[in-house]
C-alpha cells in the first residue's frame, strides 16, 4: 500500500509537471512569436530610417545643386550688369548728342513692370 500512495504521489507530480512543461512551451512559444512581431517591426523601423536618409541625401544633393546653379546665375547676372552698365553709358551719350532723352535705368524699369 505505501508503494501504491507513493507511485500515486509521484503520479500526481509528473502530472503537474507534465502540465507545467506544456505552460511553459505554450509560454515559450509566445515569446518567440512576439519577438518575431518586435524584429519585424524593428525592420520596418530601419527600412522607414533608411528611406528617410535617402531623402535627406536627396534633398542635400538638391539644395547643393540649387546652391551651385545660384551661384552661376549670379555670377552671369554680374558679368551681363558689367556688360550692360557701360553700352547703357555710351547709348545714352549718343542720344544726348542726337538731343534725345536717355534710356531709364534698369531699376527704373522694374519699378515700372511691378506697378503694371
């Protein structure tokens, strides 16, 4: 009889651990699907980082290119002005000669195009 009580008593052990095995599995299991879920979204973190890099480095290269084109419309604005200053001179001398008025200047020129 104590052989019987004491299988019985180990019967009813195995059997809480057999169920203590199986929660942890299922818990285990649990675990693993939810860092599955997180290193996805992590991923989908990193992809969403990397397109914005991308578009950074886009619109670095866009506002380098900006910034050159910029620079050379200034520099031609400086040479045509540089061009334009001393034939504006010597035009408006020679209408003088001929008794006619001089050109308007260029500022006065926008003025007139922002009133119109």
């Amino acid at each position: 009889r104590n052989k019987t009580l004491q299988m019985e008593k180990i019967k009813a052990r195995l059997k809480a651990e057999f169920e203590a095995l199986e929660s942890e599995e299922r818990h285990l299991k649990e675990y693993k699907q939810e860092m599955d879920l997180l290193l996805q979204e992590k991923m989908a973190h990193v992809e969403e980082l990397r397109l914005i890099h991308a578009d950074i480095n886009v619109m670095e290269n866009t506002i380098k290119q900006s910034e050159n084109d910029l620079n050379k419309l200034l520099e031609s604005t400086r040479r045509l002005h540089d061009e334009y200053k001393p034939l504006k001179e010597h035009v408006d001398a020679l209408r003088m000669t001929l008794g006619l008025q001089r050109l308007p200047d260029l500022c006065e020129e926008e003025e007139k195009l922002s009133l119109e």
